[in-house]
C-alpha cells in the first residue's frame, strides 16, 4: 500500500463528495486489545440532521472477500446532535455512542465503510460494493496491500492507512474540512479540529456489578469539573424482566451549582418469586443539551436468593431412578433381534428420521443447555462439565468476557468432526422453528444438543480439540463427567455419517479417539438422573434421544465384548411401570432387599455392559439377598406374576 507522509500526517483526499449532507468524518477499526473501543462517526453539515433514508455499509475488501458487504446498518429514526454528529460504536466506546453495535464488529481491512441513501433491505449480506445512490466512502487499511478492486468499486483513488504512524491500536483516521484525512488520537464525538459547541460527558459509577435481592447499593453520577448551574436528570433501570416491581428510589437527579456529582441509592426489593438472576440497565434518559453520555447502559446483576433445587442430584453426587425416561413407547422396539452393522444402522434409523428429528441452530443451543445442564442445587445457574461446578446461567461468554464465564463445548469437537457455522445459526429462532436433518446432515453436529455441554471458558480452551484420554480433565477432577461426555461422542458417531469412534488417536477428520478410554469411562460413570433430565430436555427440542443414556448397554453390543451379538432389549423398561418395587438400601455394600413385591420373584444382576453377573430364584420381599459384588452400579431385573422391571443398584 503507498504511504504518503506530510506535515501533520495529512492525507489526500480520496474522492471528492464535498457537497454531501452526510460524510464519514472519522473511523477507529482497531483498537487497543479485542477491538470493543472501535467506532465509525458521522458528520451532517447541518446540525440535529435526520438520518432517515441512509444506511450505513460495510464492505470485505479481502481476496475472500470479493469486495462484498458484510454488514449494514439502517440509520433511519437517528440524528446527528448540535455538532453535526452521530458516534456509532459497541458500550465499551467513551463517550457513550449515539447508535450501538457490537463489539469487535468492523473489519481491520483492507476494507471499506459508506454512506447510501437507501435502507439495509438493499444491502443484504454479499452484496458488492457499487457507486449506486453512494453518499461518501473511505478504503481503510491497517498496515495493508491496496485494495484496488474495492477502490475501483467505490470510485476512489487512495486508501487510508490508520496504522500510518504505526499506532494503529491508539490512532484514528480523521477527516478535516477540506476532505483529506489525517491519523491522529481518537476524538469520538467530537469535531475533529475541536471546534463547535462543548459537550460535558457525565459518567455513572458502582461500587459493584452485583448485589443480592434486598441490598441497598449507590449509583453516583458526575462530572469532570464542577457544573456552573444545576443541572437535573433523570436515568432508568428496567431491563427485561427487571422493573419498577424489583427495586425502590429516586431517579432523578440533580448535581448542584458547584459541585460535579451526586449519588443516588437503591434498594432491591427482596420478594418470594422464583425469578431468576435478572439485571439491571443503568441509562441516562433525559441529558440536556450540552451534556452527553460518558458511559451508560450500565450492567448489574440482581443475584436472585428463591432459586429452586431439583429432587434429584448434581453429577458429583449422583442419584438414580427418579428421573423417568419420556419419549414415545417402544422408541426402541426396531432394534430387537438385529446385531453387527444392522443394528448400527437401525439405531441410526431413529435418532437421525428424517421427517422426524429436528435441527436447532447454534444459538438456541445457549437456551436448550441453559435447561438441559441446569444446576440441579441451583435452577440459577448452570452444571459445567469438567470442572463439575455451578455457574450462573447470566455469566455466558461474550466477546469482551472471556474468564470465569461459560460457553458451548462440543464433546465431538468441530474441527475434528468437519462441522461449521451458518449465519443463520446466530439467530436464536426457538424450537418450533428447525431444519429438516438427516443423517448425512454433517453440518447440524455443530448444534446437535446432545454433543454440547456448558463449560467454563478457560476449561474449553485446555480441552482444545483433545482425545479424551489425551484430556482427562482439570486436576482433581471427580471424574463425574466422563461417562456423559463417552456417550456424547458415542451418539455423534452413530447420528451422523462420516463420523466414528476408533482406538488410539488417529488424526484423520470425523474420527474420534480414543475409544477404550470412552469404553472405560462409560463403565466408570453410568447414566445418572442428572443425564436423563438433560436427555428428556434434549428430545423435547430435537425429537430424538441419545440411547446409549436410556439402555447404556447398547454401548457393549456396537463397540464392546458383546459386538455381533443379536440385541434382545432383554433389560428393557418398558413393563416398569406394571411392576412397582424398590430396593434398599440403595447404595450398599453388597446386601439389599426388594421391598413392593408381593409374590415370590426371580432376580437377575446384569453389569451396566448388559452380563448377567448373578441369579437368584424364588426370592421373597423382605428378604435380604447377598452378593459379593465389587463397588459399582449394577442393574437388578426382576420378573413377578409374568411381568418384568429393572432397577439401578448403586454398591459401595
């Protein structure tokens, strides 16, 4: 790219829109860290002047690219203030951006950004650069190659370099009154000369970012000098769920004559509703002329103290058999009497219907795990694999959070499976909206719930794309995780083709290793109640289940000793409902009694592999029955008056 250094590091003018009412009068595309302080401004030769009718584009200006749009934004229903401008920029931009965007959202370049007189309708994604119904444009880079189709498309003869004095992460490009561009020190909001009408930032502080219902905390408003005349506001707090109904206090304010900040207290409402952590939104409302936004929508956590616990146990103390099993009888039947590749085939043939299973996108995922790995001790927060924890359900990943907060792991990971993204799995559309999938929907594992469990960040990162076995999780770990996520990566390789389970780590794409360890850790960690939830969770979005969860012995059968044999569905639950026992204690040492039997009954002790480990006959209730069973979880069958029920046994 040329680089034209002048006194005072002026640039020439790029294009000659002069005359236009609109004109891009500074852009920040990389900023210091994750790029959230970036910003686009605007400037109107007339002041408060109506953007209605204009839309903003941004153009990839990358040989992948191809000079295509890639974002727009419609500026309709905005203005530009007494200064003739309208900062555009995520909530991390100080001062406080007129009209908001994500963080991290405009490219470093080479690329370009423009004004047009139309509406986002016009410029969809893809859509190529043109000079049609173009206001004004700027080619930016960072340190790169000219763009020289993207000029083309736009018109202009020079790319501007934001990194020209090599301080891209501190610098801007600005633009001076005659048209040509400068790099200088970022002035968001402001004229680029310093001229106009003074704007006095007022910034909102809080001691902290969270505060348990029933606290009373302050919220201080000020500015930098003192003010020479009173000056009065309002601000307001509702945020979703959060309204007047959460909280009581004053919000309005006023900053005395001489002085430059007030506060304000607020006290939380400590009621009976299990609401969920909610969070307030700490905005200005009502600034008067001459005052703008420093900061604002301004994020605190209300910790909700009624959350619920589930009857049954998190994964690190695990209970069994209250969970019931859903999903339509006899989801199972078409396995019976197949064996080998025909019974691989006729599992595939009902969780992957076609007609029958749906596809969720990735961003409804974040509402099917939020459900699905809900804390059982805390209907607040999330379970984390891995790190076998709790975490609130309010502290998913973001752009700009990436520490101590969770996020989606894929236990068949995507870079090992060839699974990818869409732009349309960041819309989150809820679960009567999906797409018709398959089992060559290769695609639809990158938002299979089955294969996606809440993770804490920085775990997710160690993890990589590991093997398990190769990852073994954090030190100290319980190991309560591991036959979960061995019958994750056991379904994924049965639901989608071109996936598979093999011994050792082979590197080769839709195969995951390494299996003994899967075998083994299957065996370790049964299903627990805590997985069954999340199963019977999962198939009310997808419609289908993982089956190594609802009869874990399948497991065996397609990959274990039992590979080949003809499955009988011999330990089938159907019948559990006709015949009522318990056994207890429950766990024990290897001596229980079955209590709800009326008549003498039939035992039968079966490994969580399906063996048949032990038999006992003509068995009474109350009577104590000894095995010498090593530490594990069994599954007892019982058979009385001609009907049949199976119970897990838990023994110590």
């Amino acid at each position: 790219m040329k680089k034209i250094v002048l006194v005072c590091f002026f640039l020439c003018l790029g294009f000659t829109h002069l005359s236009a009412q609109i004109v891009i009068n500074e852009l920040d595309s990389d900023s210091d860290g994750i790029d959230d302080k970036e910003f686009v401004e605007l400037k109107s030769q007339q002041a408060n002047f109506s953007l209605d009718g204009y839309v903003l584009v941004m153009f990839n200006g990358s040989f992948s690219g191809q000079d295509q749009s890639y974002f727009s934004l419609d500026l309709s229903n905005y203005q530009t203030d007494e200064n003739g401008i309208l900062l555009i920029g995520s909530t991390f931009v100080r001062p406080f951006p007129q009209l908001l965007i994500a963080p991290n959202t405009i490219q470093n370049g080479a690329d370009a950004v423009a004004v047009y007189q139309g509406s986002e309708f016009d410029f969809p994604e893809f859509t190529p650069a043109t000079t049609i119904n173009l206001v004004d444009a700027l080619v930016y880079g960072t340190g790169d190659a000219d763009a020289t189709s993207l000029l083309n498309a736009l018109n202009l003869s020079q790319q501007i370099d934001e990194d020209l004095n090599g301080q891209k992460d501190f610098e801007s490009i600005q633009r001076n009154a005659d048209g040509s561009y400068f790099v200088g020190n970022p002035t968001p909001r402001m004229t680029n000369d310093g001229s106009g009408i003074l704007q006095t930032p007022v910034e909102i502080t809080v001691e902290s970012k969270k505060y348990d219902e029933g606290e009373t905390f302050a919220i201080g408003f000020s500015t930098e000098s003192p003010v020479s005349q009173n000056l009065s506001f309002s601000f307001s707090l509702e945020n979703n769920g959060f309204n007047f109904s959460d909280f009581y206090g004053s919000t309005n304010i006023t900053i005395q004559a001489g002085e430059s900040s007030e506060t304000v207290f607020i006290s939380l409402i400590d009621d009976n509703d299990d609401e969920g952590d909610e969070q307030m939104l700490v905005r200005f409302d009502n600034l008067p002329q001459g005052f703008i936004p420093l900061n604002s929508q301004v994020l605190i956590r209300v910790v909700d103290n009624d959350f619920t616990m589930s009857d049954f146990g998190a994964p690190t103390n695990p209970t069994f058999d209250i969970v019931e099993r859903t999903g339509p009888a006899g989801y199972y039947n078409s396995l019976d009497e197949t064996s080998g590749q025909e019974l691989r085939d006729s599992l595939q043939a009902i969780i992957a219907e076609e007609g029958v299973v749906r596809a969720q996108t990735y961003s409804d995922v974040i509402t099917i795990v939020k459900k699905a790995d809900q804390n059982p001790l805390n209907s607040n927060q999330v379970w984390l694999v891995y790190t076998e924890e709790g975490l609130p359900k309010l502290d998913l990943q973001s752009i700009t959070d990436r520490d101590s907060v969770w996020n989606r792991e894929h236990t068949f990971p995507r870079s090992r499976g060839g699974f990818f993204s869409i732009e349309e799995d960041g819309i989150a559309d809820g679960k009567d909206i999906f797409w018709n999938t398959n089992a060559d929907s290769l695609r639809h594992g990158n938002s299979d719930a089955h294969g996606l469990r809440a993770a804490l960040s920085n775990e997710n990162s160690s993890r990589s794309n590991h093997y398990y076995g190769d990852y073994n999780g954090p030190d100290g770990n319980l190991g309560s995780f591991k036959g979960d996520v061995a019958r994750s990566v056991f379904f994924m390789a049965i639901r989608y083709n071109d996936l598979s389970v093999e011994p050792g780590f082979p590197e080769m794409e839709g195969v995951m290793g390494d299996l003994d360890t899967l075998l083994a850790w299957h065996q370790q960690d049964p299903p627990d109640d805590f997985e069954m939830n999340r199963n019977n969770t999962v198939y009310n979005w997808q419609k289908n289940r993982n089956p190594f969860i609802d009869q874990p012995e399948l497991v065996d059968y397609i990959w274990g000793d039992q590979t080949g044999d003809t499955w009988q569905q011999e330990l089938s639950n159907e019948a559990a409902d006709e015949l009522m026992f318990s056994l207890y204690p429950n766990p024990n040492s290897g001596g229980f009694y079955i209590d709800g039997i009326k008549n003498r009954s039939d035992i039968s002790v079966f490994s969580l592999t399906g063996k048949k480990i032990a038999e006992r006959q003509n068995i009474s209730s109350h009577q104590k029955i000894n095995l010498n069973l090593s530490p594990g979880v069994y599954l007892i069958k019982v058979t009385s008056e001609n009907k049949t029920a199976v119970r897990k046994m838990i023994v110590k």
